[in-house]
C-alpha cells in the first residue's frame, strides 16, 4: 500500500479525540487552541519518517488532557490506530523496572549501594577482565554506569527472532553471568543485560517471578489495564503491527509480534496507561488509589546520578535518563526495536508530560513529536534562532573540534568497526560551528559557545538548549553530548577512506589473480 495515499486519505480523519477539563493545567489553557496545530505537525513527521501508525498522550496537571490515534496498526487490514491500541513500549518498559525494585528499596529489602552479586548465585555473579567478582551496586545497574558493555539482542534471540523456534528467556540470558568492560562507575554505557539482572534481583525479593511481581506490584496499582510484560492474548490481539519501509511500502517486521518477558524491553502498553505512569510521578508517587512510592524515592530518581562529563547537565537518574526542555528539568525514557519508537517524556516542576508510541523505526521522530507537544503545553518554543547566530572567525578551537566522529561504546564488543559507518561531522562554516548527526542520531544544529573552555550550548534541534563538550585528551578529541560518547577519526579512518581502501584492495587481488591466471595459460 502506497504511503501517500494512507497519509492523506487516512491520517486527516483519524481518530478518537479524548480532551478532559485542563483547568488545574499550567499553561496549557484550552487544547482544542493546539491540538489542530499539534495534529497537523504529527501527520507531517509520520509522513516524512514513513511510520504508518502513531499513539499520543498528554498529561497536564498530572491528569491525561488529550489522547489520539494516527495512521494504522495494520496497513493490510487497515486497521486504524485507536486509544485502545497496544504498541511494545521497547525500552521505556525499563521505567517499570526500576520503579519495582525502588519499591523493594522503600521496603528495606535492598539497598540500592549494596552489590548485586550478593544477591546472585554462581556462576551467573558480574566478574571483571581479571575473573575477580566486580563489585557493582544496584545504584549502578539502575543507572547505566554498571560497567557493563553496550548490549544488543543475544544471538540466540537474533536467530529465533529471524529465524523461528523458541526465543531464550532473560533469565536464560543471566544465567552465565557477565564480564565488565570498565571498572563500575566509570561511565555510562547503556547495558540492556543491567536491566536483566534487576529483574532477576526484583523477582528473587519478592518471590514472584518478574512479569507477575512487574504486574501486581507496579501495573496494577496504577490502573495500567491493557499493560503487561507478558504477550496476553488480550492485548496481542489489538497490537499494532511493528513495521518497516520497503519503498513506497510497509512490510512487517520478521519474527513475532511481541518478544518473551524481558525486563528491559517487553512491555505492550498504551499511551494513555503511559500516562497513568507519568501522573503519578508528577504527583510525587499518589495514585488514585493510593501511594506507590514516597516523594524521596522520586526525587532520588529524578536526581541526576552519572553524566558523562561534569560539564553537562544530562545523564542517568535512576530508571530516568535526566535533563531539560527549554531550560527546564525533564526526565524521560526512549525505546527502540525493530519496528518500534517510542518515548515518555516528564516535566515534574510544570506537571506536564507525553507519551508517543509508533510502530516502525525511526531515529527521531518520537522526540520530535514529544519537543512540539510540550512546547503546545507550555505555550512557547524555541528562543534561538539559528539563522542569527553570532558569526566568528574561526578560533583555534574549532579547527582542532572540526572532522568525523564516531560513537563510542554503542555497538557490541566484537562489532567495533560499525562504529565507523555511522560517523558525525563537526565543521566550521560561515562563523558557526555545527554538528551533524547520523540515520540513527540525525543532528544538524549549532553550537553556541559558552565562556568555558570546550562547552557549547547546542541549538536548532529537538535537543535544543543541551551542552555539548569537547575534550583533548590525550591527543584524542572527543565529545559528549547527551549519554553519547564521540571520538574525532583519524582521515585514514573515515568511511569514505575506508570504502576506497576496501575497493581497492579488492581490485588489487582480482587483478593479481587475473594476471597469475593468465600467465599460467601461457605457460600451458
């Protein structure tokens, strides 16, 4: 099915608009004075990115204001998003992890300084390079800064996954134990084996296993009726089908619709149960029917624990990545799989929030849906305008900042070339220095100097008001922004370096190959 015409005969008339009294809202005074604005804009990105379906919430004075529905959950049957449809939340489903295991910390059965391994059995205990128990804190694993390394899918889950047959558990997964590749608390590396193992921690406390425990103790109290971290029946029936681009087309995802319980990633949700969630984190931990977590756990949450240099003013809390919008501080979360974005973005002191879930992948496209709808409920956006941006000749710094990057610690050990293909650009160019991102990361925005040394405000993206910092270490340069880690390449290391070499010597060994062939039919 044509994308152009699902988009305009579809996503105009599409759906249910659910708007509640927003009177206790600050700042956000009538939706209907934003929501055809907030609407048109949605359709346009689900357009550009090719996403068939999208589901969005908005919370504002901690109660939802405004839920709908875009596109279709199953472009075949064309079914239409509905508020009733589940989507796999990905990695957002980690902030009912550690919202479980911090109601195990508030009953004293854990602490969150103390080290995972005293509550793991051989062999599946955190070693380091040396074989020596590595003494990681719960703290640690909540917040990324495990020491673990960066972690896709296993490959016993790729294969099922593309291949068919039974897809291992995660508790399958921890049953070996890990390996660190930094020493704990160094940096952060985001490690979905960390949030595994809370998992595995969270079900040993409670004497449950995860998915009930997850459920009856999270779930539950919060009136998330169409959530569960297992794939029910009752909600796989009325999934939306995780999808991918293939030209003007949509093809399924391979491999099933909802993955085995998975503390890390397997939540099917809605975006108005999302919004339950976010309504009672701004509420400091009330629900309607009760309290679920005291207002100190929260703010221990919210609290900025790692960044990945002290100059920035973003990095992990606990379960909540930790920043601003427009100056002010937010918490959110975004999710990521093979068919599937998503992100749940709060802003506690102006007690707004929003939820957006698709159902293809895309880099950015949930960000940039979450940035227009909280600049819809604060009722302004950005200040700066990249177009007047203060133009300078070119400091000494930025000669050394300008080239390719690539990403540090964000493929697997073992698949470290890949960080090569996917670089950024740092370059000069009329008085402004910019950066330039990637088709995962897509950036294109200025950097703004600062009056410290290496520290720019970054402006003209959905990230807009962030620090980016360089650093020469080393004789290395390298940049953070966000939890992201660059490194500037050498030129010989660039992709287009690389390519050429790669071409040429394979021409190089064809036509020694030739040649040697030839001659040995002359010698004949």
């Amino acid at each position: 099915m044509c994308w152009r015409r699902v988009s305009t005969s579809a996503l105009g008339s599409l759906l249910v608009l659910v708007i509640a009294d927003a009177s206790a809202a600050q700042g956000t005074g009538n939706p209907g004075t934003w929501e055809a604005d907030v609407a048109s804009f949605i359709e346009r990105t689900l357009t550009a990115e090719h996403v068939p379906g999208a589901q969005v919430a908005a919370v504002a004075g901690g109660r939802l204001i405004w839920s709908r529905g875009y596109g279709f959950a199953n472009v075949g049957e064309r079914v239409a998003v509905e508020p009733g449809t589940v989507f796999r939340a990905a990695s957002v489903s980690k902030l009912f992890t550690a919202t479980l295991v911090m109601r195990q910390v508030e009953a004293g059965r854990v602490g969150l300084d103390d080290r995972v391994n005293d509550y793991l059995e051989p062999p599946g205990r955190l070693r380091d390079r040396d074989g020596n128990e590595a003494p990681v804190t719960i703290r640690q694993l909540l917040s990324h800064s495990s020491g673990l390394a960066v972690s896709w899918l296993p490959w016993a889950s790729v294969r099922a996954y593309l291949f068919g047959g039974p897809q291992p558990t995660f508790e399958d997964n921890v049953s070996g134990g890990f390996v660190l590749t930094y020493p704990p608390g160094q940096r952060i590396v985001y490690a979905n084996p960390g949030y595994w193992l809370l998992g595995r921690l969270a079900a040993r406390l409670t004497g449950e296993p995860f998915e009930a425990a997850v459920a009856n103790g999270v779930l539950a109290p919060l009136g998330m009726t169409s959530s569960d971290f297992r794939p029910l029946p009752a909600l796989t029936e009325r999934q939306a089908v995780p999808y991918r681009r293939s030209g003007d087309d949509f093809e399924p995802v391979l491999g099933p619709r909802a993955l085995p319980v998975n503390p890390a990633a397997s939540l099917l949700t809605t975006a108005e149960d999302l919004a339950r969630f976010a309504g009672m984190v701004i509420e400091n931990g009330e629900t309607s029917d009760g309290r679920l977590l005291a207002p100190e756990t929260l703010a221990e949450m919210r609290r900025l624990q790692v960044r990945q240099d002290p100059a920035l003013e973003t990095g992990y809390g606990l379960g909540f990545m930790v920043g601003q919008h427009r100056g002010r501080a937010m918490i959110w979360h975004d999710g990521g799989d093979p068919g599937v974005s998503t992100r749940l973005a709060i802003l506690p002191a102006e007690r707004i929030a929003v939820a957006v879930l698709m159902n293809a992948s895309t880099a950015d496209a949930p960000q940039r849906v979450a940035t227009r709808v909280l600049d819809a409920l604060l009722g302004d956006a950005a200040s700066f305008d990249v177009a007047h941006a203060r133009r300078q000749r070119m400091p000494p710094a930025w000669r050394r900042q300008s080239g390719t990057y690539r990403a540090v610690d964000s493929v697997p050990p073992g698949l470290a070339l890949l960080q090569f293909f996917a670089p950024f650009r740092v370059e000069a160019s009329n008085g402004v220095l910019r950066m330039r991102g990637n088709s995962f990361l897509p950036l294109d925005a200025v950097l703004e100097p600062t009056d410290d040394d290496g520290v720019y405000v970054l402006h003209g993206d959905a990230r807009d008001g962030e620090r980016v910092v360089f650093r020469d270490t080393d004789g290395n340069i390298d940049a953070y922004l966000e939890i992201i880690h660059l490194r500037r390449i050498p030129p010989y290391l660039t992709p287009g370096v690389l390519i050429l070499s790669t071409v040429a010597a394979a021409l190089l060994v064809l036509f020694t190959w030739l040649r040697r062939r030839a001659r040995s039919g002359k010698q004949r």
